[in-house]
C-alpha cells in the first residue's frame, strides 16, 4: 500500500481533576506574580494561557471575593485552538494579545486550583537557546510521518504521486505541482520530488498547493550521484559563503581530513581562540553531507547559523564579502583544530646576514610552535620580505606565513564611456556613443574621441554632467575624466556650426525646460507660480549680438522644431514670441484668460493688426526666466557663475499640446553600441608579478630602520618563498579612487595545471 499521510501531534497528557482548595485571593496574585518574573532558562517548559481568562482571573483577584460575579471559571484556551478536535494551534497568536506565557510552576498552582476546561490539553511550551536570544518556542516546527508497509522496494514519486492524485480524484489530464511558501509573499517551487524533508528545509506551514492542486511527496533519498558534486541552498543573499563552501569542499586533503573523522581527535572545544569547536562540527557536518553522494544539494542553515553567531558581522541576509568569509573560516578551523596546547611566547631573532635557507626555516618552526593545524598543512606558506633603506642601504631580510595571497588586478590604462552626442540640427536626435579614452585623461580627450565618430571639432563641444533634467556639472575641457563615474549621464553638445559673426563672440547659455503648475505662492512674493522641471536641458551658444529675448525665442523655438509639433509657429508672424520688454511674465491675469488659440497655424494667420498684442501674447508657445543652475528663480547668495542658465516655461495646457514628450526624450544608439565591450583578460602571472614587485612603503606606514635609527620609507618587496600544498589567490577586485569602489570586472585567465 502506498503510505497515506498522517499529522500527529504530541500532547502531554493533561492532568486535570485533582484541583486543591486555592489560598485568598491576595496569596494567589503573590503567588503567581511572582513564579511569572522567573527568568526563561533553556530546556524550561512555560505554558499559554489564554488572555482573557487570565485578564478575569487577574481583576477576580484583584477585586472580587470568593463568591465575586467576576470568578473566572475553569481554565479555559478553547480561543487559542485551531478546532477542538485536534487542539492545534491557532497560527499567528500574540503573546500578550492573545495570550500570556506562564512558567511550569504557575501553571500547575492554576490548574490545581481552577481546573481546566473539557479535557483540553494544556499548551506547554520549551524555551529555546537560539544564537541572538532565549526565547519560548510558541511555534514548534511539526513533523508530518508517513506510515509505509513497503519498505523493501523503493517507492517512487511517480507512485506517490499517483496516489495523491487518486486521492483527491485529479483528472488524468490535470497537471500538479508542489510549492513551498518561504515568507507570505514568495513561493518556491518544489521541482526536484526527489529531496527530503531536510533537504528542502520543510517546516510547519511551508507546503501550498497552486491552484490547480498538490502534492507533497516525502519519501528516502536515494539519489546517489558523485560524491562531492552538490549544491548549497541560497538561504538568501548567502552566495558568498556558499562560495567559500564550495571552494574549500573541493580542496582533497581537508576534505579526507573530515571525511576520514581525523578531526574528532584534533578538536579544541576549549581553546579561547577558538570557537568551542563549533565551527569545525558545524563545517564537517556540510562536508559529509556533500560528500555522502545521496544529496543533490544541502541546505548549510546550522553552518550559516553558527558563523553568525560567532562572526556577528555575518548574521542576517545581506550581501557580504566572500574572502572575509573565507579568511574568518580557516582562522575559525585553524584554532578549532589546533594541535598546540601551550603556546609560548618566542622572541624573533634577526637574520643577520644569515644564510636565507637557516633563516626561513627557522620562521617556519617557530610558526608550527604556535599554529600547527590541518589548516596549516594544506594552506600555509612563507614569504619573503625584502626591506631596504634608501638611506643607509641597510637590507631587512624576513620570512612570515600566509594563509592565502590577496593578489591585485593590473588596472587597464583604458576606459570605456558612454555618452549621448546632441547635433545642432534640430532634426537629428540625441546619439548614443561609446568611447575608448584614456583612464587618466581629461575632458577634452573624450571631446577628441567624440571628433574621431562625428567629425565635429573637439573645440565646438560642450561636455555636462545631466541629472534630474538640468546640468549637474557642466565641466571645463582641462577637467579629469576621473571626476566622471560611470553611471553618470553625460551629454556633449555641439555648440555653434562654426560660422560666427566677424566679431565672434559667443555665449554659451544653458537651456532648462520648466512646465508651470497652476498653484500660486503669493507668499514668497518672487515667484507667482510653481514649476518642475522636464526633459532634456540643452547647451547652445549664442552670437553676444543676438542675446535678445526676441531672437532667443526664435533660436529656440527652431531648436525645438522636432520636439515640438508647432513648425508652423515659426513662420509667418517673426514677432510671434516677443514679449513686452521689461515686464516679467508672471502675469496675474494669464491664467484667468480660458480663451486659447485653436492653433498657432490658425491663429497666425487669423491675426488682425489691431489685436495684435493680446492675440501675441496668447501664441506664445512658453516664455522664458532667468534662473540659477539648478533651474530654480531663487538665486544663490554670491552666485557668480558667468554661466547664464534659461528656463524655457511652459503652460500645462501649452505643453500638452505642442510639446511631443515621447519624441523629445527619444535617442538612437550609434554602431559604436553595438561592438561588444571588449572585455581585457589578464593573465594570472601578471597579478603575481604585480604582488611581488618592488614598491615604496607609503608616509603613513614607514619602516624603523635600526641603522639609521629613524623611521625610513623603504623599499618593500615580496616573494613567495615556500608554497603550500594548496595555493588560495584571492584576487583584489576592487579599486578605490577618491570618487568610488570601482570592482574590476577584468577577467583573469589562469592555468589549470
Ligand atoms: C459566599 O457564599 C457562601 C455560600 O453561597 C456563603 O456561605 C458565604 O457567606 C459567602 N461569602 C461572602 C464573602 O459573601
Ligand atoms: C473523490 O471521489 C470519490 C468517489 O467519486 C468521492 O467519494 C470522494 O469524496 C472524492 N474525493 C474528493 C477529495 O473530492
Ligand atoms: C529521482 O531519483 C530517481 C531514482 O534515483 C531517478 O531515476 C530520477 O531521475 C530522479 N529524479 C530527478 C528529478 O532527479
Ligand atoms: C585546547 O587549547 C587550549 C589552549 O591552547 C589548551 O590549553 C588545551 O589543553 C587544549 N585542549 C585540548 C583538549 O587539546
Ligand atoms: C599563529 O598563532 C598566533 C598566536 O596563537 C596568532 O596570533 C597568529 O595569528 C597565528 N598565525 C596564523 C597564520 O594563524
Ligand atoms: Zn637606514
């Protein structure tokens, strides 16, 4: 028969009946007042109570007589069960709301004293130990068994399955699925039928089925595939350790070593260094499961539990560094496992000219008379340092262990950026292109690149930084390059098509674009409306003799031709946007005036000589303000920037009509986009080479030279001087510069023998 599943539930038997003549009211409230302040101790049993009764009892005893219509009555949790059948647990109670915890103690004073309702069983809790706190486990995980008479052969999910399926009567047609419910809002589905219940880390409440139905299939693992090739669960953010785990689980000599239980022998659980011996049991607990050959993934919760617990900085579920890891675990293992008992204090001797041989292998020894591990065996090696005055010449020979080598990455002389070219034809839409400028360059060397791609002249580009619609930065072509991050947006503008007037002078305006909102401030009394800013700003240079509002107008009515569908505005009537001179434009009445053109078209050409003014003032598609750079009226204090910034302001109505949002922010992508980002790859030696190449101590750090008996900044330079049996390289893949963590994303070719 296939096992059918069945729930069952350990209840202590209740003991009720045998209730004892209770003391005063005074004496019961002392009594249990006083068992409730008892601390929780591990391994302690409390139980729940149901709030309301024990709310009763409370004011009973507080107020009433024996005879008090506020007599409670018999124990009664009848609220605090899911059904009276099986005495399950409501889910989701709260301590205090719900109910409150009593200890053992108090609890049988109660019991004995007021009895219990109906045979129900009482609800004694365990308090547990858990790495943060001690709490009471309210919610024990339960276990569902399955019964099963045929244990002899291997009973297959398909089978199960079936008789799932049989059981709740799906069609043949029918698909069924399993899902496991992580927190209320994600699912995971259950797809490989083949794990166990610890593999897939089941608990009370995880299994859901998807509407069209069902199944939980719980029988032995059987898988048997090749030792060691296993996965680790993500637990959540916990890819960097599961990569340590991987890493390590690969090495064969530490893997015997727990394999083959030599730890047991070696294990320290007293070793103040050390970690109880936790770390080692913990770890080789994941390493037996994974090399059992019966899983096809572990789950290493108990081993992510104890790192946290002894490495705070691990604990949660966020993103942590993979190496930091590492290095915390072979510490963790190395003191756990660590052969030397008495740990003496050694006094370092100097080389003194001694041969290098007699004076590493004299490091060595001293080493293994403190650190002498499995760890050891497998990981450590010597270096060499070479220390050398630049004064005297004295040369400082020493030899120190290393547990791994944190290698840098050559950083390429080269940088990729993007950037969004911007035509003076109106016509031409914003182009994506990507560049190679030098890493250490400035402004004007990626002006110089732009050149190579459009042909325009480095010297008519303008180069900002854009955010939020208006200019963040607008740099100087002597600026470095390095100021620019990679996730900025940088847009270059072509300035002037080269033809200036005779006397050549131009201003280079920048241009914001502003929609007004409705909403009035007469407090502030500058500003009589409020405005946000939108799309994208512009930098245009304009012949000092056509600084004029009027000729403004026009330049950028023109300028916006494509953004905007009133091509027509611009023809016909020259005077179309002049506004009266002098007069700022927030005019009160503007607003007020509902009556609006049909069209610009229309109303050009509708216009009769004498209403001109009025009519003018209507066609007018935004008007312009001077603003500061960030596209507000309100000028700095001191602001001197010789750079004049132009909001264009835009009526709501008006920019709904005339200005085409989608075709404004539209951009294409030059082919230059398209030429997959070549990726460097350096080579391993390369970074080897690096780590051991002659550097000079920097002022921070400088070497006491006890020739010159002063502090020196030495040369410094590193060997590898003894391997060990297994080489970690850790490689440094991030780069602080002044402006960033920038993490090199360089590929790094290695051999493999
Ligand atoms: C309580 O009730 C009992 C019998 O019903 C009576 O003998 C006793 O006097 C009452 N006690 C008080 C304090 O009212
Ligand atoms: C399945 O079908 C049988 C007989 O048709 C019926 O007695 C039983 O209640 C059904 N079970 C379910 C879960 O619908
Ligand atoms: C489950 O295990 C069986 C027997 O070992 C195997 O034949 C089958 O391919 C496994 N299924 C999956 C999904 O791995
Ligand atoms: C554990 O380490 C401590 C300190 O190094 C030492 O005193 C003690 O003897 C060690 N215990 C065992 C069982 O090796
Ligand atoms: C060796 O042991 C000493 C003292 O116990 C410790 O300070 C040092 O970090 C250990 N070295 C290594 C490489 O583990
Ligand atoms: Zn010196």
């Amino acid at each position: 028969n296939i096992p059918v599943c069945l729930c069952v539930i350990m209840a202590a038997n209740s003991s009720t009946g045998s209730a004892t003549e209770p003391p005063g009211l005074e004496t019961q409230w002392r009594e249990i007042d006083n068992l409730n302040q008892q601390q929780l101790r591990a391994g302690d049993s409390w139980y729940l109570l149901d709030k309301r009764w024990y709310d009763q009892w409370k004011e009973y005893v507080h107020t009433g007589d024996q005879n008090s219509s506020s007599y409670p009555g018999k124990i009664d949790n009848t609220e605090l069960y899911e059904d009276l059948d099986s005495y399950h647990l409501k889910e989701r109670l709260t301590e205090n709301e719900d109910f409150v915890l009593v200890p053992a103690e108090a609890w049988h004073k109660l019991l004995s004293w007021y009895d219990m309702m109906d045979d129900q069983p009482p609800l004694e809790r365990k308090v547990v130990d858990l790495p943060s706190t001690v709490k009471v486990e309210v919610y024990p995980v339960e276990i569902y068994l399955c019964l099963s008479s045929n244990l002899e052969s291997t009973v297959s999910a398909h089978a199960i399955h079936q008789k799932i399926r049989q059981h709740f009567n799906v069609s043949e047609t029918a698909e069924s699925r399993l899902w496991m419910r992580n927190t209320d809002t994600s699912s995971e589905r259950l797809r490989n039928l083949n794990m166990t219940v610890l593999d897939t880390c089941l608990s009370s409440g995880m299994v859901k089925y998807t509407p069209t139905i069902y199944t939980l299939v719980i029988y032995s693992d059987s898988y048997q595939g090749p030792p060691g090739v296993c996965g680790l669960t993500n637990l959540g953010n916990t890819c960097f350790m599961n990569s340590a785990l991987q890493c390590l689980s690969n090495t064969p000599p530490l893997t015997e070593y727990f394999l083959k239980n030599s730890y047991l022998e070696e294990l320290n659980f007293t070793n103040p260094l050390g970690m109880k011996g936790e770390i080692a049991e913990a770890y080789a607990d994941v390493i037996k499961q994974m090399w059992s050959g019966r899983h096809y993934s572990v789950v290493p919760r108990v081993f992510k539990t104890k790192v946290g617990h002894f490495a705070s900085q691990f604990l949660g579920y966020q993103q942590h560094d993979s190496q930091e890891l590492l290095s915390f675990l072979l510490d963790g293992l190395h003191e756990d496992l660590n052969r030397v008992k008495k740990k003496e204090y050694i006094e370092l001797r100097d080389a003194d000219g001694r041969p290098d041989q007699e004076v590493a292998e004299e490091a060595w020894r001293n080493h293994l008379r403190r650190n002498d591990s499995v760890i050891v065996d497998t990981f450590h090696g010597l270096f060499k340092s070479t220390l050398v005055c630049p004064q005297c010449n004295k040369v400082s020979v020493t030899f120190d262990p290393f547990c791994y080598l944190s290698v840098p990455l050559p950083v390429s002389k080269e940088r990729v950026m993007e950037v969004f070219y911007v035509s003076l034809d109106p016509t031409a839409k914003p182009t994506q292109y990507r560049l190679i400028v030098p890493k250490a360059g400035r402004v004007i060397d990626l002006c110089t690149a732009l050149s190579q791609a459009t042909g325009i002249h480095p010297s008519q580009m303008a180069v900002a930084d854009v955010f939020n619609h208006h200019f963040y930065r607008i740099y100087q072509t002597d600026e470095f390059l390095s100021c620019i991050l990679d996730r900025d947006d940088i847009f270059v503008y072509q300035l002037s098509s080269g033809c200036v007037d005779q006397d050549g002078e131009e201003v280079v305006m920048a241009i914001y674009m502003r929609e007004r909102s409705h909403y009035r401030d007469y407090g502030s009394g500058g500003n009589s409306y409020g405005t946000s800013l939108f799309g994208h700003p512009l930098l245009i240079s304009v012949p000092r003799a056509q600084c004029t509002r009027e000729d403004l107008y026009q330049l950028l009515l023109k300028r916006l031709a494509t953004d905007t569908n009133s091509q027509d505005a611009t023809d016909g009537d020259q005077s179309a946007g002049a506004e009266p001179s002098g007069k700022e434009e927030e005019d009160e009445d503007e607003d007020e005036e509902e009556e609006e053109p049909a069209s610009c078209a229309q109303a050009n050409k509708r216009l009769p000589g004498r209403r001109r003014y009025t009519e003018r003032r209507k066609k007018a598609l935004f008007t312009m303000q001077a603003v500061n750079s960030n596209g507000t009226t309100e000028r700095g204090m001191g602001e001197t920037d010789a750079q004049p910034y132009i909001a264009i302001d835009w009526d709501p109505d008006m920019k709904k009509k005339y200005y085409i949002e989608n075709e404004a922010e539209k951009y294409i992508k030059d082919q230059s986009m398209d030429v997959p980002h070549q990726q460097t790859t350096v080579q391993l030696q390369e970074c080897l080479e690096l780590f051991t190449t002659v550097e000079t101590l920097e002022e921070e750090n400088p070497w006491y030279c006890p020739t010159c008996k002063k502090h020196q900044l030495a040369t410094k330079k590193l060997d590898l001087w003894s391997l060990p049996e297994v080489l970690i390289i850790h490689l440094k893949r991030f780069s602080y510069t002044k402006y960033s963590r920038e993490k090199l994303d360089t590929i790094v070719e290695f051999p493999l023998r």
